[in-house]
C-alpha cells in the first residue's frame, strides 16, 4: 500500500478501508504527507474555490459546573481565567468582529449555572442574548451553551442561531468517561441528533493527542458522518494549568494535520476549521494547507475575551484578527469569502439538511 495508491482510490469513489485510513493518519514520510495534503488542497478547490469562511469567536462566559480533565475551565480550577461578561461587552465585541468582516459569531460559554441551572429564567437570559446579538449584527450565529435541555434547542434556532457546535472530543465511550467526569456519552451524543432534527446545523469535534488511538480516530470519522455534522473540526490537545492533566507531555500538532486532511478526503464539502487555538497564527498555514477551509477563533484585542485551549496566545497584539490572518491566507492562495457567499452556503445547508431530515422521519 501506499499513498498514491489510496488516493487514486478515492478519487475513483471507493469506499476507503480502515487499513487505508489507518496508513494516512499514521503518515511520517514527508513525501507522502506532502502528497496527502495536496489532494486536500485540490479537493477544497474543486468544492469551496480560493475562499475561507471566517469566524469571530465571543466566549462570553468562562464559568463552567462540569469538570472535564482537559480543560482549564473546569469548576475545580482555581487558576482558570474565569469571567462572565455582561450584555454590552458581548454586543461590543460582537459588532466589533462583525465590522473586521467576519461571517460568522460563534457565541460559546462554559457550562454556567448562571445561565443553565436557573430553570426558566436562565434559557431566556440565552435566548435573549443570542437575539440581541443576531439583532445587531445580523450575522449567522454559532452557539456552543453545552448541553442544553432538548426542549430549548428549537427556542435556540427561534431566537437566530443557525448552528449548534457541542464536541464529542472522542466516540470511544471508555476514553470519552475518563475525559468528560460525569455527562452521559448517549446524552451528549442524541443532543445532537435533537439539534438536527429542530433545524440547526450541527458541528462536531475530535480531540487529538489526548490517548486517544488511530482506531479511536476512525470510529470517531465514522460517527461524524453518520451524525451528518456540517463542520468537522480537530484540535490538539493542549495540557492546562491547574487540571489533572497539566503534566502530560504535549503532543506534535502533525497528528491533527493529517485528521484534517483525512477528513478533507472523506467530507469533501464540508466545513473543516483551521483553528488559532492551538498554536495561534503561526500554525494557520500549516492547517490551510492541510485542506481546513474555515478559520474559527478570530478574538478582537482588547476585548476581555479568552480562546479556549490557547486562553491568551496571539491575543493582545491583534494577531487573531481578520487583519492579522490576510498575510497567511494570501501565502496560501486563499481569500476571505464575503458574507454573501457564506449566507449562499448556510441556505443551501439548511435546506440540504432539512430534505435529508424529512427523508429521516418518512422511513
Ligand atoms: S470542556 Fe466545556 S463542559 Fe467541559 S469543563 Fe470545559 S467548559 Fe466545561
């Protein structure tokens, strides 16, 4: 086997085999990496041309009930940047991101009592901050609240989000249980399946570098495609202060460069996010060359606002902005789309999704 071999059966449409899948993700030889990574490219190309979407990120509240291993912003973290911001900051920053021409917010926050343990007073402050926000800038909206009762997902679409992003990290239940310390696997896993069925868009999410196996990782692009997820997005774990995984050595990122294009093979027209969380702008190019045609955490300085695995990384000093990234994408070959065309994708999504849905329920 090698990879000329492989991709020429792609091309031809055959279904790839887990020995194949196995080969690409596990790739050390430059040569051959190379050659995966240029038919990522050809196959963005051909499906979404020169352009990238853009996505302004507002993590609004990093205040969380849950304590997840990997993540800095565990309940149990003391030394977590921990903040909630009000109802002005998030529009400011919102109109901000939006005016540096983003197409997208992503309006994401840890899992806060603030907002989901106060019954019904706390889903509307939600609803209510995502209609202002949708309001105000009139931008396709992404939220990531968690896990969210299945009652509110259709009040979440109601009130302007277009999509729900809730990550998995990794589709093996044992793996998942000693990351995710108590939150149901199936719950967390049917949200989703709720979410698509009320009309949102649904983003799924695969952490690498975090004992996760190559095994592990093919049954995770198993069960994005059986999920039907819109956006695809892989990250490399990144160990946080003050967790229970803060000694683990971190990993290379090479591991995530090639799930992304993997999955650029196998969901070709799908949004695939070349994420500045991870190495900030630096490793921007190493992503888009690897086939991602989204690139998520655009953060404007200044702002009060944290990324998630990198909480201060390139932050400051307006690297992760619009502005900051043009440099990249241009050495890429790429541009940013206008928010007509990511308006264009969204509607033919939502109406793919919504005949897939109903083809769903008629069987
Ligand atoms: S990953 Fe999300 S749910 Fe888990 S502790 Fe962090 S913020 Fe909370």
């Amino acid at each position: 086997m090698n990879i000329k071999q492989i991709l020429f059966r792609n091309r031809c449409g055959a279904e790839l085999s887990h020995a194949e899948l196995a080969y690409m993700l596990e790739l050390t030889d430059p040569a051959e990496r190379d050659a995966l990574f240029r038919e990522a490219r050809r196959i963005r190309q051909q499906n979404f041309g020169p352009e990238v979407f853009l996505y302004g990120f507002v993590y609004f509240s990093t205040y969380c009930r849950n304590g997840c291993r990997f993540c800095g912003f565990r309940s149990q973290n003391r030394q977590s940047i921990r903040y909630r911001r009000s109802r002005e900051e998030i529009l400011e920053a919102a109109v901000r991101l939006k005016d540096s021409g983003v197409n997208l917010l992503d309006l994401t926050m840890g899992e806060d009592p603030y907002y989901l343990n106060d019954g019904e007073r706390g889903y509307e402050r939600l609803l209510e901050l995502i209609r202002a926000v949708r309001e105000e800038t009139g931008l396709p909206l992404m939220v990531s609240p968690g896990i969210v009762p299945e009652r509110l997902l259709p009040y979440l679409r109601e009130a302007g989000a277009d999509w729900y992003a809730l990550y998995q990290e990794t589709h093996t239940p044992a793996l998942y249980d000693r990351l995710r310390l108590d939150q149901p696997y199936q719950e967390r896993w049917e949200r989703k399946l709720s979410a698509r069925r009320y009309g949102l868009l649904v983003e799924e999410g695969l952490l690498t570098g975090v004992g996760d196996t190559t095994a592990d990782q093919i049954h995770s692009l198993r069960q994005m495609e059986l999920l039907g997820a819109r956006q695809v997005r892989t990250m490399t774990f990144v160990p946080q202060k003050g967790t229970p995984l803060e000694n683990v050595q971190a990993g290379s990122c090479s591991r995530e460069l090639n799930l992304i294009a993997v999955m650029r093979l196998l969901f070709p027209n799908r949004l695939i996010p070349a994420s500045l969380d991870v190495e900030g702008l630096q490793g921007l190019k190493s992503r888009l060359d690897a086939g991602a045609n989204v690139v998520t955490s655009l953060i404007p300085p200044d702002a009060g606002l944290a990324g998630v695995a990198q909480s201060e990384k390139d932050i400051g000093d307006g690297a992760r902005t619009v502005q900051g990234i043009q440099p990249v994408l241009a050495r890429c070959g790429l541009r940013a789309a206008s928010s007509k065309q990511y308006a264009q994708w969204l509607d033919v999504a939502h109406r793919q999704d919504c005949r897939n849905e109903r083809k769903r329920v008629s069987v």
